[in-house]
C-alpha cells in the first residue's frame, strides 16, 4: 500500500505534525511492505528546518522526520511554501527534498491513501 500524508500545520504549537508522524512511524513499524509519502506544505515545511532543540521529554519533529526516511519513508516540502517563508536559503534535514505541486499531484494519483493533518 502506498500512502501520502500532506500536513500543513507549524511543527509546534498544535499536535496534527506529531500525530502524523507518530502514525507514519507505527505505520512502518506494523506494515514494513507499505510506502510512505510526507509532503510539508505551509507552516509545516518548517518542520524541516535541521537543529531543533526542544527541551527534554518533548517530542522533536526532526527526530521523527528522520525515523521515517530511515525506513525508506520519502518527505519533501513544498517549493512554494518554503519560499514565502523565507526558507529558500536554509539548509533542510538531509534527505528531505523541496518538492513542487507537480510532484504532489502524481504522489497523489499514485497513492492508494492520502490523509491530511
């Protein structure tokens, strides 16, 4: 099974990018054959900033976003998003992507789910 998550949500601040991955991470763990796709759009392509420091016992998006591309998992952020933000200079999590809303649309008819958060 192929599946895409699109999040949109800032990385903090609310849960929706952590119950994502936290979904995406038990996905993998509990269906290994299964594919699966993030792509960071809006406020959520900040998750991909490298160095998150969260204090100790929180969750930490970079940490999880990393588990899931250590399982073949692929991520990539919007090209657009991340420009509006000012991010287009700032070097991502290694191994994510900057992706473009063509590359979305055929993760999108590709995939046998797509779940947004």
């Amino acid at each position: 099974m192929k599946l895409l998550m699109i999040l949109h949500d800032a990385p903090y601040g609310s849960e929706k990018v952590y119950n994502a991955l936290r979904l995406a991470m038990k996905l993998q763990q509990e269906h290994a054959e299964g594919e699966i796709r993030v792509f960071l759009m809006a406020d959520a392509v900040t998750a991909a900033m490298p160095a998150q420091i969260t204090p100790q016992g929180y969750y930490n998006v970079e940490r999880m976003l990393k588990a899931v591309m250590g399982k073949q998992g692929e991520v990539r952020a919007c090209g657009t998003c991340v420009e509006a933000r000012g991010l287009e200079q700032v070097a991502l999590i290694e191994g994510i992507e900057v992706g473009t809303m063509s590359q979305l649309a055929q993760w999108v008819v590709d995939s046998d789910k797509v779940l947004t958060f």
